[in-house]
C-alpha cells in the first residue's frame, strides 16, 4: 500500500483518538481503499468501526440508505448521493464521522457529463457534512488512490474542526 496513504490514514486516526471518534467508511469506486488503509495500521480498531462496501446503486440503498429516487434524478455520481452515502455510513454504524465516495475510476465508463475521474468525495460528523467534486487524471489506480487520499483529508478536516 502506498505510503502517503498510510501516512494520511494515521494522521486521521491520531486526529479521531485526541478526539475520542469512531469512524465508518462508504465506498464505491474506491472499493475499500480507504477502510483498508485504516485498517493497516496496528490499534486502529479503537477508532474504525467499519467500512461498507456499496458498489451498486441497489447496495448503496439496502446498506446504508441512499435515497433509490436520488439515483433517477441526479444519479449515482453525484453529491447528492456522496452526502447521503456519508451520512449513511454515519447514522448506520452509530460513529461519530464517515465518508462517502462515488465516481467514475475508468478506464471505461464516462460520459461528457461524468468524464472518467470525476469523482464525489464527502465527509459527515454529527453536526456538518463537506462535499468536493474532484476531476482526478491518470489510470484507474491513480484515480482511485487520489480519491481516497483526499477522503481522509476531508475526514481529517472535520476531526480537527
């Protein structure tokens, strides 16, 4: 696993102890990257709780409760369903801070509208939820770990707040 994402997954969790947070992840196109990364540091289980996993529109509703009429209006890679995701993630596990990813990794895929890259990021404590729209290059890999990397960041923001 790259280390700045290692990097960014400890300054996260350090973040959430000083505060006494648990953290849950929602993660679409990043397939668990950023729960891995968590999850790679020895002791993390003090502050993450759990990472769900919602490929699907169908796994995004039944887990943690997106909306099913948000994905005919403004569809799945969207900051609708970014903020629902996290806020989701939040309310589902009981945890004090979550994120929710949603995009298109590539290589296929895009559209003019939703390009290959672009890729919504949001974070949700219990009394604010942030939201970025990231247009990232590169292959999939590359898309995938700069969302994650600025998934943590986000989350690490609201920690700190």
């Amino acid at each position: 696993m790259e280390k700045e994402l290692i990097d960014a997954a400890d300054a996260l969790l350090k973040s959430c102890r000083n505060r006494g947070w648990t953290v849950a992840t929602a993660e679409s196109c990043t397939g668990g990257m950023v729960a891995a990364a968590l999850t790679a540091i020895a002791g993390s289980s003090d502050v993450m709780d759990r990472g769900f996993v919602t490929y699907t529109n169908d796994a995004k509703h039944e887990m943690i409760g997106v909306p099913m009429p948000l994905f005919k209006t403004v569809g799945a890679v969207s900051e609708e369903v970014a903020k629902a995701m996290a806020e989701g993630a939040r309310r589902t596990a009981s945890v004090d801070l979550a994120c929710g990813i949603t995009g298109v990794a590539g290589p296929g895929g895009g559209s003019i509208e939703k390009p290959v890259g672009l890729v919504h990021i949001a974070a949700a404590s219990a009394n604010t939820t942030i939201h970025e729209r990231c247009q990232f290059d590169g292959d999939r890999h590359a898309v995938r770990l700069a969302s994650a990397l600025k998934a943590l960041e986000m989350m690490r923001y609201l920690a700190d707040s």
